[in-house]
C-alpha cells in the first residue's frame, strides 16, 4: 500500500490543508500519516478562528515518534501546503531528508504557497524566499498556481510560450515535475480556466469551464489528487486529467450546492469516478 506523509495546517470545520488533502487521499486507497502544523477551529478566511499554531520543533517530534516506528522506509512520498513560518519549512524539508535517507525511491510534492491573483502575496515575510530558495529545489514535484509560477521563476507571463519558459526556470531550480493550476493565459477562453502539466519537457493541458466560485482548500485538494495520481502512474499527463476531473467535479458540486466549504465529503464519488471528464492535449 501506498503511504503519504502529509505535513499541513488542520480545521475542525471545513476542509483547508490536511482537512482537504488527507481524505481524498485516503478515498484513493492511499495510507496517510497527516502531521498538523496548526489546529484551528475553522480557516481563517471567516476572519474569526480559535486554536494553535504549532512550531518546527513540534513537527519535527511527531515525525522522530514515526520514525521510532520503524515505518519510514515505507513512506512514499511527503506532501507540504501552506507553511505558516520559517521554522515550520525548515522542519519540512528536514523530514524530507529522513524520509529520502530511509526510503530513496521517495518523492517530495510542495504546493508552494504564496499568494494568489487579486489577492498579492498573503503569507508571512520570509516564506516566498524560502520556498523558492530552500523548498522547491528540494522537491520532486510542485504545484504552483499561475500568479505563484510567476513568482518562483521571477517573470510576468501571458501566453502559453511564456509559461513553458517559466516552468522550465521552476523545473531548474530542482523539481522534475510542475503542475500549474489556475492558469489562464492569453489563449485561454473568457470561459474556461487551464491546468498545465509539465515533465521532462513535454507539457499537458486540462481545460475546464470556469465555474465562478472561489473556496479554500481546492488547491490543497489537488495537489494531493495530483500526487496521488503520479505515484500510480509516473506520468504527469496521466495524473493531470485524473486529477482536474475530480477537482472539477468537486467544485461543481460546491457551486450547485452553494456552499462556503467545498463538499468534500458529500462530492466523494467524484475521486474515484469522476462525473465528467476532460481531453488532455500535449501543447
């Protein structure tokens, strides 16, 4: 069986980081070992939250009492979202380190978690630098969306060729595999929203209808479809369509249903028999 450890923030209510990334995983058959870097009550996009936010040291504990489980070697792959500090990456990319030592075959995927288009840049001073500088060279496979692709590659990009100029500066840095979500480029239709694919210099592209609604925790959900997908097939075009029919599909139901959360529970069927699927295309 395969095993993620996944290294996130975590809600009583709602679905955001480890909320959104561990059960989709799990519906895939997937084990999961979810290491929590903060425990709230709710995200803070309602502006009101309660609870703790945890510190590198903290994390690296519950790793070193895995560790002591004897099971390392057989983790898989680890999985990082939104890092609330320094100190919390650094732990992250530490247990990246015991996990590769333990198991070499182990892939790293960080959804590099920066900003967003109207929105800027929204994480603390320090943690763009250290992704770019510390946590995606350290990984196998990120999953930026298109205004955090621009950031790490430290370019401003509007067609399809730009973005494969920006990918390929991201893919130097260290990871082999980028996923770009949220991209809309100068050939993408008013309509429509792209998801882009790229390894080992062939690039693929999902196009989805643009479904208007705007939720947390989409993205940690699809990085995590997305590695899920990768580690059972190697193949980024592969994962990609598997991955942006389930996400759409859970979105869609979220739109339907007019929910603040998206509906991961009730939309379930979704990650394993997706309701609509999408052409992917080589560009």
């Amino acid at each position: 069986m395969v095993a993620v450890l996944s290294i996130q923030s975590h809600v009583a209510y709602g679905h955001v980081g480890n909320s959104s990334a561990v059960f989709p995983l799990q519906r895939l058959g997937i084990e999961v070992w979810p290491v929590h870097t903060v425990q709230f009550s709710n995200h803070t996009g309602y502006g009101e939250w309660r609870g703790r936010v945890f510190d590198g040291p903290a994390v690296e504990e519950v790793v070193e009492g895995i560790t002591d489980r004897g099971v390392l070697g057989s983790c898989d792959a680890v999985l990082s979202g939104y890092l609330g500090s320094a100190d919390i990456g650094h732990a992250v990319v530490s247990t990246v380190a015991n996990v590769r030592a333990a198991n070499p075959a182990a892939v790293y995927c960080c959804d590099p978690v920066i900003g967003d288009v109207g929105r800027g840049v929204f994480v603390r001073p320090g943690i763009e630098e250290f992704l770019r500088d510390i946590a995606v060279p350290a990984a196998d496979i990120v999953t930026p969306n298109h205004f955090e692709l621009d950031l790490l590659a430290g370019t401003t990009t509007h067609s399809l060729s730009d973005v494969k100029d920006a990918v390929a500066a991201v893919q130097a840095l260290g990871p082999r595999v980028v996923l770009t979500t949220s991209l809309e480029t100068s050939e993408t239709p008013d309509d429509a929203i792209d998801l882009l694919a790229s390894e080992g210099g062939r690039h693929y592209r999902v196009r989805t209808p643009k479904l208007g609604v705007s939720v947390n925790g989409a993205g940690d959900a699809v990085a995590a479809l997305f590695l899920a997908h990768w580690l059972e097939t190697r193949s980024a075009g592969e994962a990609l369509g598997r991955a942006a029919a389930s996400v759409f599909g859970l979105l869609k139901a979220t739109a339907d249903a007019g929910s603040r959360e998206i509906l991961l529970v009730a939309a379930q069927d979704e990650f394993v028999s997706p309701t609509r699927t999408f052409e992917v295309e080589e560009v």
